[in-house]
DNA sequence: TCGGTTTCCAAG
DNA sequence: CATCGCTTGGAAACCGA
C-alpha cells in the first residue's frame, strides 16, 4: 500500500494545476465525462459520514437519510458507467446504519476508514495510471511519428544530430526519478527516438527495467532495490556507441546497504527500555521480593500528604485556589471516570503536576533573565571586562549541579529519612510512573532518572518514592542562583543550563596563576561554593571543573556526589574509561549505533571509539556528528558559553515557542480535537503574549498509536508506543492571535489525517518569531495583510461554523450537488443540448468550496494525498503562504522587513482591557507560576529590553473581531488606511495581475515536454483539446480573491484592474478558453457574495460602504460578461449568465 | 546543488 | 486506581527542482 500511495501521490503531481482541479471536482461529480472514469466512481465518498463528524457535526436521522437518497440518485444516474462494478461494489459497502438515532458512532470512524481505505486500494488509481499510461504512450508514438516528420520536411542531415532514431532501447522500460543531467524531458525524447518506452509513474503493472537516477536516498535505495537503477549517463552513452551498454557500469548502488540497521534499531528504542531495562549492575531480583515491597513502599507514601501545608508560605491564596480547584478535579474524576485531554482544565492541571513542563519553563525563564541581564551589562558599560579578555589563553569552565536535585529537596521535607542512606526517588505514582530524580543510595542498586518505577523497584525493592515539591525546587534554585550571581563580577560568564546546573567561565578567575597555584585556588573555589550553598538549601551540589564545557561535565561526573574534581592532567588518558554516554550530545542513539558496529553488547568507553578514523564516523553520523565524536572522545570541545556581546539574541533569543501534550491525548470526535487544538492555540497565545513576539510558522506534530502498539498503553494516559506527523504552515505574516493560530491548527490537523481515536500526543510550534516591538514600528503602513488575515481566518471560522451550527443550511448544498454537477460538467463540455438554466446558487458553486465539502468526505488516505499536492502547490486556501508573499508589498526590505499583521493604531482606548481579559483566562498555569514564585527578581524589565509591554502588544485580529463595532467602524473609517491600501496594495496587485497574464502566456508553451510543444507548433494537433493548457486557474483565483476582498472596502475595482481583466479574459476566449472565462467568472460572483455575506452583521455605516464596493463590482463586471455573452453567441453557444 | 520541510536525537 | 511522557535546538534526512 505504500507503493501505492507513492503512486497515487506521483500521480498527482503529474498533473497541472487545472488538472488537478478538474480531478479533485471530478470526485464530486457523479458524471464526469471528461475525467478518467476511475473518478467518478470515487464519488460514492460523498455519502460518508466523514463530513459530518469532520465538522464535529452531531448527524440527525433526517440528515443521514436525505445522503443516503443521493447515494441512489448517483448510482443510478450512472449505470452506465463502463466501471460500474466498481461502482456496485461500492454500495455494497455503503454502511446501511442499523440505528440511525444514534447521533455519534464511534466505530464509525474506523469502519469507514477500513472499507474506504480497501475499496481504494488500487483498483480506481491502477485503472487510471493504465489510461494515462496508455495516453502517454500514444504520445510517444506521435512524437515519433512527428519527429521523422519534421526530419523529412527539413532535409535534416542526420550527422549533425547525435538523436537519431534507431531501436537502442527497445527492450527497455525506463523511469526517471528525481532530478537528472540530462533533464527528465530530455531522457524521455531520447529514450522514445531510440526505440525505448518510458514510463512516468512506476506502478507495479508496467514495472520499468531501468531506473534512471543521479542521486538515491536511502529510503529510496530500498524501494527500488528491485530494479536496474543507473545513472543518467548511460543513456547518453548507449546513443553515443549505438547500441546498448552493460547497465551495471553505470550502477549507481554500491552493494553495501546501511539502511536496514537502523530503521531495527529505531524501532527497538523507546517504551521497550522503560519496561525492561537491561542495565549493568544487580539485576537479580526475585518476584518472592514483590511482598515486602509493597509495605516498604506503603509506608513512605502517606508521608507527603502530611507535611503538605508547610509549602504554603507563599501565596495562600493560589494554594487554597489550587487546593479548591483540586477538589473540584477530585469530583469530576469521581464523576467522569478519568481526566484526559477532553477537560477543559485539563492543560492547567497538566501543567501543574508536569515535572518535564516544569523544567522547561524553569529553563526558559533563566535564559531570558539572563539575555537581559546580557543587555543591561551591555548598555550599562560598553567597555565591558568581557571585551578585554584574552582569547588565546586556554579557558578554564566550572560547572555546578545539584546533586540528585528532586531527589535531595523533596527529601528535606521529611526528616527523618536520610538522604545518604535510604535509597529515595522522587515520582507521582507507583508503577509506570517516571522517576524524575533518585538519590545516589537508590543509583548503586542501578535506579536511574527517567526509569519507571516498577523497574526501579526490580533493581532496588526498597526503594521509597516521595512527592513532587516544585515550589520548593524553584525555591532551592533561586537561593543557588541569587548566591552566584555574587560572583558576577569575578565570573566571566554564568551560564545557567538548567534549573539545577550552571556553566561558568572562570578563565578570568584564574588568570595569574600557576598550575599549583591555580589548583588550590579552583579548590578553594569549589569548597568554598559547596559549602555557602549548602549552608543555604541544604543541598548539595558537585562541580567539576576543567578547560572546556565538555572535560568539565566529565569532572562533575567523578566529583558527584558532593564532592568536586579538577580535571587538569593527563587528560586524554583520564578520560578513556568515560562511557559513551557520559559525553555531551552522546545518547541512547548513537550509542547503540556505535555498539553495533563495535559488536560489543556491553557498555562503550570513549576507548572504544578511539579505533575509527574521523572520516569513518563521519560517514555513519553524518558531518557534525562524526566530528564531535571523534573530537570528544580526545577531550577537544570548542563549545564556548562566551556571549558575543554585540549580538546576544543571536545565541539566547528563543527561535521557537511550542506546546506539547503528549499525555492524556484521548479523543473521540472532531468536535474534542478542535477544541483542544483552540485550547492549546490560546495556551500558546499567552505564552507568546509573555514573550512579546509573534511568530510566523506554525508546526503540528501528532502521535499516533503505532500500529503494533496496544491501545491502552502500559502507562495510564500515556501516549505508548507511537509514530509521529508534521505538518507545518507559514501563516505569511507574524501572528501571536490565538484565533488565526487555532483556525490553522485545525486545518492543519485535518490534513495529516490520524484518526482522532489514534491520537496520542499533540504539539505545536511556532517559528520565526518576531519582536511584537518591531511590528508595531512598521503597523501604520501595513494593514492590509491584517486585513486579509482577518478574512482568512473568518472565512475559515465561518466554514466550521457553517457547518456546526447552520445544518439547514449545509443540507441545500448537500442536496444540490448533483445539480451543481450538471452546471460544471456543462461547463468542461460546452455542449449546448446538456445546458440547462441553472438557479444562481449552484451556478456559483467553485471548486474551492463545494470540493471541500467533498473533499473532508473523502476516505482519509485520498484526502492526504490531495491535500498534500494542494497544499504543495500552494493551492489550498489555509495555507496563504503565496498569496501573502505576492500581496506584501514590503517584504525583502531590510528595515521593515517584519510585515505588519494584527496591530491596531493604539490610539483605541478599549483595547488593553479587553487584552488583559483575554489574557487572564489563557494563561492561568503560567501566571500562577509567576505568582507563586518568591524570585527578587520580579522587578520590571530594563527599558533597553525590547520584550514585555504585554498591554500593547495584543492588538491582534481576535480581538478585533469581538471590538464594540463603534470602535472597528472607526478603524474600518480611516481614510488614511484606505489610501494605504491603495497606495501600497493595489498598484502591485494589478502589476501582478498583468504579468500573470504574461506568464500564463509563457506557460502555454512550456507547459507540457518540449516535444510536445514543438508538436503542437507544427500540427496544431487535437492532443490537448481536453485539457486546459493555461497554467494556474487557482493561483488566478487566489488573486482574485484578495483583489476582490480588499477593492470592496474601496468602493469597487479600480478601473484600470478591471480592463486587466477584461483583457485577460478576451485573451482566454481567443484561445477559444470559455471554460475558464466561465469558472472565473463565476468565482468571482461567489467570492462577491461570500464578502457580502462576511459582512452582514456589521453596523450601518460600514455597512453601505461594503455594499458600495459589493455594487461597483457587479456593474464593473458588466462589461466582462458582456463579451463572454458575445463570444458565445458568436459560437452559437448559449450562456446562463444574468 | 540548493533551500525548504520533516524526522530524529539529546538534554534536563 | 493509575498518572501528569515538556520544550528547545541542532543535525540529519528527505524532497523537489
Ligand atoms: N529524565 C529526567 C532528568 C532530570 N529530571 C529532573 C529531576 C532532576 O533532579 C533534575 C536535575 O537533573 P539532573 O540531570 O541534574 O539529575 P539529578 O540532579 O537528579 O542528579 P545528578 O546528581 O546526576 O545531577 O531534573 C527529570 O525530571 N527527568
Ligand atoms: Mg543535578
Ligand atoms: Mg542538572
């Protein structure tokens, strides 16, 4: 099947964008002529329920049994399709609903996914690829035909030509893949002249006998193991010599073959060394133990809960809220069974108890501390120690870690366990659940952080598990960074890595000193830091210390615990009985990697590796990957924690702000994922607001189930098991406006298609970020991609709403659609006898709106395939990468080079309030964080500091959405805003609109192999009289679309815009193109109604000016019709156009 | 070969 | 009952042209 869908998806491909068009419609179209019949048997999908469950529809009997009339209608309006077995195998399948009443089914989801999923097999795509194949071959053939032709008439001397026909590769099947010299067209005609056939899509049936490839990625060296695979030169050569060549001279695949390896070893990580740890040391522990473990672990566990209350020294008031909130938590439980991700609070929960979130805020919070304290210094005294600093000299790093940090604090609050002799670990649960921090009792037994707790108790039965007591740790890191931040001065560089670790430079600190000297001191040091923080949090913490980042996490590993270790000599020897894994950078991965192409099953020392040559390791990781390794395992480490002071976003400004829950990810309708894809997008939203950035790129990553893995993985609410999906979007302006990013989420979700019960884990990241401050800078020029945003997103809002709320009004469509079809087949066939008067509305179906109906019923596999294509060529209308890129006039400047979205003029008092509400509702967990915390260091940011300003900042299209009118009106009003959109916009719209039509004239002579130009040129043949030669109809409407939305508030098209227009479509009908004159046409009416229908709920006086624009539209087009009706009566042909 | 996107890995 | 498997960044792999 995966063969398949790589077919399907280079089939796809293989069309243009009209084609493509054409198909997806076809899909929908229960008699489409034009179209290889394959499709139209595809359109039983639109009797799926999928449309409504996609919708988050809650299906009403009446509903289902009015598609379950269209289902018939079709079939029998299409009995006499030639491909009608298909067709009868595809009622038989048709779910008959035994209990209709039931509104939501489950099961339904996978029932449909299977039948659907085999029914498409391959038989519609196989039949297809046959007739194209077939067609292709034709071509071929004429072009032979053509070529001896043209030798004839030309008198062409044949010496001059290395291409002469002959029958070199008559026995051979060849296929192009990837990107090759000579160029694929060029092969193609080579290979035809000389005898040979050649194939565009390799599906199993026509198997090609060769594979023409420059390059083959692994993945494909397996795929096409099976075949002949040469480089392109062998083409050129056999024509050169005249007969055919040993192929395997030419081979491109060496017979090594590394792939295999390491997709095993892929598969083996993960869960599988959570559930059986195969660890050095004791393992040898019998069941018989399993009793008294139970007691052992009993008895510390009632321990937390007693000692709860002393935590509460800070903000009563957020713990009795917590407390109650709790309680209510408690209540639902007990209620509801469980709580996953379906709760609304159930993400502030998460949180809250997320030792993993923790970490990563903690982290995140040091680091813009100290970007800012970088910036302070910096503007402070321009000559900085830090610049007088000696490069050459050798530098000397420290780096300080609690010891078993978790494991040591939560142990403080219960004194009478013994840190140095119980053995301890901190963790939530009893069984699957990780274990976040051990003591070093509980390591020499082989417990280790990240281990689960049945395994730990396999190594260390006794082991005793305590609470989680974050306040706590956030306190203990404090008093660690607040006392070093007393040696700043002394300190190069403090470099905080994580909530219980520093890197310092201490190159400064030591200058002067001789190496006994300067043993003595560093020890001095050390046991000096040791003991005050000691003294402090009653923690203890190790450092290492050494002459890079690299020998100095090596030290801290033979300092641990509580004790410190100066790495200074013989170094290169000291470090060879390091493992592996002890290096930086160095994990499970590569450490299996490494193990099997040591054949030593045991653990890998640094020794180990000393063997392989640096080119060796480069070819098995990869460039940087290789290098570090064979750098590490000698001691060299160029990692530098110096800050380039002239730049230090550069190395500490975030480039990403993400949101991950791969936890309690259990869903089973649409309705659940969206919303909380809109609960993560607000999340994300807050956190952006914090930050005071925006960001431009939009990932999604899924879990989902993999395929062998258990659907109740062993670790409740836990993800298990899973294979993952990314799909990201360039939203084409910065964004941080929860609405925008939540209406792409889910648009993105529904294009990766995982089955909502599949899912397991959900992320989203947000990249290219931007300073909101910049933005603001360049607002007042830039509105209108705001502005287009803005429509984006309602137009995408109105769909889900559409379909949510309004199912009257979704079930006219439904029923419609078999007129719908006639009025678009008419239109690809012209024929006068099959036109009918349409009623208005159908006649203003386009492919970008009856199809997504369609589209979201499609079986799940086709609709990815889709909208991938779709989406790859930029097509899909929530992916308004080009649209933004074309209409932004600014972009590629290098001072305002951050176009301008969201932003208001501030003069509008309401605003900041309406932020502030916004924001308090979006953010609890992060702001009680904040509140919680007893850090000093909560003063106001330094005005140097561009963050921050969190009021202002959030101007952005959701809350303009929900503005008191009076206030949009006056935005909307603002005269100066439209002559910008004028002045800026409109101009280069129409300039693109113009070279569109130059390019679209381009294109008619490239579109196809440059044979078939050249046979079109001569014999201006019927081959493509079915087919729509100009390039891009989507791309045109795309730019419609965004001429229109933005003219409207202006009163109407400018005139000039419009005679573009005019021109263009004179041009199509010269080209005897009325199809497309008629589907722009009609795409324009529609997106006239659609904006008119956007702009219904607003207030009078915005109102009549929409409807202006909405009116000069209709009679600027006029004109146009005009000469469409013209040229239809010119061919006899009768138009319905009003 | 190049640039954009997806996948993988690592760390705390 | 359980359990709270995040977040960021770098690098490799992939892919299309
Ligand atoms: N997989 C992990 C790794 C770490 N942590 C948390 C608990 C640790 O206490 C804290 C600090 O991580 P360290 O790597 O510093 O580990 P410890 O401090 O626990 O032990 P060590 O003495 O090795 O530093 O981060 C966690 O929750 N899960
Ligand atoms: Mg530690
Ligand atoms: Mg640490």
């Amino acid at each position: 099947m995966g063969n398949d869908r790589d077919q399907y998806s280079s089939f796809l491909r293989s069309l243009d964008n009209s084609e493509l068009i054409q198909y997806i419609n076809s899909l929908s179209q229960s008699q489409s002529s034009q179209l290889p019949p394959v499709l139209a048997s595809s359109r039983q999908q639109i009797i799926g329920p999928t449309t409504l469950e996609s919708e988050g529809i809650t299906s009403t009997p009446i509903k289902r049994s009015n598609h379950k009339r269209d289902t018939s209608q079709n079939a029998s309006l299409i009995s006499s399709d030639p491909f009608n077995d298909d067709l009868d195998e595809n009622d038989i399948s048709v779910r008959v609903p035994a209990n209709e009443d039931e509104p939501e089914e489950e099961d339904n989801e996978d029932e449909k996914d299977n039948t659907v999923g085999s029914l498409h097999g391959f038989g519609d795509y196989a039949t297809y690829f046959h007739n194209k194949h077939l067609k292709q071959q034709k071509l071929d053939q004429e072009y032979i035909n053509w070529d001896a032709e043209r030798r004839k008439t030309l008198n062409l001397s044949t010496t001059s030509n290395t291409v002469l026909s002959s029958t070199i590769f008559e026995s051979c099947i060849i296929f192009v893949n990837g990107h090759t010299n000579p160029s694929i067209n060029e092969i193609h005609r080579l290979v035809i002249l000389n005898g040979g056939k050649f194939i565009s899509y390799l599906t199993k049936k026509s198997a090609a006998t060769h594979i023409i490839c420059s390059r083959l990625t692994p993945r494909k060296k397996i795929e096409f193991r099976n075949y002949k695979i040469v480089k392109p030169e062998w083409i050129v050569d056999c024509i050169n010599q005249g007969k055919l060549l040993d192929w395997k001279l030419y081979r491109i695949i060496e017979d090594i073959d590394y792939g295999q390896k390491r997709l095993n070893f892929n598969n083996n990580d993960d869960d599988d060394s959570n559930d059986d740890p195969i660890l050095p040391g004791q393992q040898v522990v019998n069941d018989s133990d399993s009793d008294e473990v139970d007691e052992n672990q009993m008895l510390p566990l009632t321990q937390p809960d007693e000692e709860k209350e002393p935590n509460s020294q800070f903000s009563l008031q957020d713990i009795n809220e917590e407390e109650q909130k709790d309680m209510e938590k408690v209540f639902e439980n007990s209620n509801s069974k469980s709580v996953d991700a379906k709760h609304p609070d159930f993400l502030k929960h998460f949180f809250a108890n997320s030792r993993l979130h923790h970490l990563s805020v903690w982290k995140a919070d040091l680091r813009l501390k100290f970007l800012r304290k970088i910036i302070k210094d910096q503007s402070n005294s321009m000559t900085s120690k830090h610049n007088t600093k000696k490069n050459n000299k050798r530098s000397i790093i420290m780096h300080i870690d609690f010891d078993c940090f978790f494991a040591t604090a939560s142990c403080l609050n219960h004194p009478k366990l013994d840190i140095n002799k119980d053995p301890i670990a901190v963790t939530h649960g009893l069984r699957t659940s990780d274990i976040a921090s051990c003591n070093y009792v509980a390591r020499k037994f082989g417990v280790k952080n990240g281990m689960w707790v049945t395994g730990a108790l396999k190594l260390c039965p006794n082991l005793i598990k305590l609470d989680y007591d974050f306040v706590n740790y956030e306190k203990y890191s404090n008093e660690f960074y607040n006392y070093l931040s007393t040696y700043n001065d002394k300190f190069d560089t403090i470099f905080p890595v994580s909530i219980d670790e520093v890197l310092v430079d201490i190159t400064s600190y030591c200058e002067d000193h001789d190496d006994d000297d300067l043993q003595t001191l560093i020890a001095d040091l050390c046991t000096t830091i040791r003991r005050d923080i000691f003294q402090l949090t009653k923690c203890t913490v190790s450092i290492g210390v050494s002459y890079n980042v690299l020998l100095a996490k090596l030290a801290i590993k033979k300092a641990k615990p509580d004790g410190y270790y100066f790495l200074h000599d013989n170094i290169e020897e000291s470090i060879k009985s390091f493992s592996i894994k002890d290096l930086p950078g160095i994990g499970g991965s590569i450490m299996e990697k490494l193990s099997t192409m040591l054949q030593k099953s045991d653990r890998i020392l640094i020794e180990d590796i000393l063997s392989f040559s640096k080119s060796r390791l480069i070819t098995e990781f990869g460039d940087k990957t290789g290098t570090k390794l064979y750098q590490f395992a000698r001691g060299i480490d160029d990692t530098s924690i110096q800050i380039d002071y002239s730049n230090p976003e550069a190395v500490l400004g975030r480039k990403s702000v993400s949101v991950d829950v791969n936890y309690g990810i259990r869903f089973e309708t649409f309705d659940h994922v969206d919303d909380f894809l809109m609960r993560l997008a607000k999340e994300l939203y807050s956190r952006l607001v914090s930050l005071g950035i925006c960001g431009t790129n939009i990932t999604l990553r899924l879990a989902r189930r993999a395929p062998n893995a258990p659907v109740y993985p062993p670790k409740y609410l836990g993800m298990g098991y899973c294979t993952y999906v990314n799909k990201s979007s360039r939203l084409g302006v910065p964004t941080n406006d929860w609405g925008v990013i939540g209406s792409e989420l889910k648009a993105l979700f529904r294009m990766v298609t995982v089955p909502v019960h599949e899912l397991r884990g959900v992320s989203v990241t947000l990249t290219k970020l931007q300073d909101i401050e910049g933005l603001k800078n360049s607002n007042r020029q830039m509105r209108l991609p705001f502005n287009q945003i803005k429509l984006d997103d309602q137009k995408q809002n109105q769909r889900q709403e559409f379909s949510k709320v309004e199912k009257v009004k979704i079930q006219p469509i439904t029923k419609l659609s078999p007129t719908k079809n006639t009025a678009t087949t008419t239109l690809f066939n012209l024929s006068p006898s099959k036109r009918q008067k349409q009623p208005k509305v159908s006649f203003l179906e386009d492919v970008n709106n009856i199809d997504w109906e369609v589209f979201d019923s499609l079986p799940l596999s086709l609709k990815q395939e889709i909208k991938q294509e779709l989406q790859s060529r930029g097509l899909v209308s929530y992916s308004p990468v080009k649209k933004s890129r074309s209409s932004s006039p600014i972009k590629g400047n290098g001072i305002t080079k951050a176009y301008m979205q969201q932003l208001l003029p501030s003069q509008l008092g309401a605003a900041p309030k309406y932020v502030r509400v916004i924001d308090k509702g979006v953010s609890p967990t992060r702001k009680r964080l904040k509140l919680k915390s007893p850090s000093p260091q909560k003063d106001p940011p330094p005005k140097q500091v561009s963050f921050q300003d969190e009021s202002e900042g959030s101007y952005d299209s959701s809350i303009l959405r929900e503005l008191p009118s009076s206030i949009r009106e006056d935005v909307l009003k603002d005269l100066e805003y439209k002559k910008k959109i004028k002045k800026f916009d409109l101009k280069p719209l129409r300039q693109k609109f113009n070279t569109k039509i130059e390019k679209s004239e381009v294109k008619i002579k490239s579109i196809n192999f440059e044979f078939i130009k050249q046979c079109k040129s001569i014999n201006p043949s019927p081959i493509f009289i079915n087919q729509d030669p100009i390039t891009n109809i989507i791309e045109i409407k795309r730019d419609l679309k965004s001429w229109i939305q933005t003219s409207i508030p202006q009163q109407g098209p400018h005139e000039e815009d419009i005679n573009a227009l005019k021109e263009y479509i004179m041009l199509l009908l010269d080209q005897k193109n009325l199809t497309k004159c008629l589907i722009l046409l009609e795409y324009i009416e529609r997106v006239l109604i659609a904006e008119n229908i956007n702009f219904e709920v607003n207030d009078s006086v915005e109102r009549s000016s929409i409807e202006e624009g909405i009116k000069d539209w209709y009679t600027s087009l006029l004109p146009i019709k005009h000469v469409i009706i013209q040229y239809s009566k010119d061919n006899n042909l009768q138009e319905t156009l009003q």
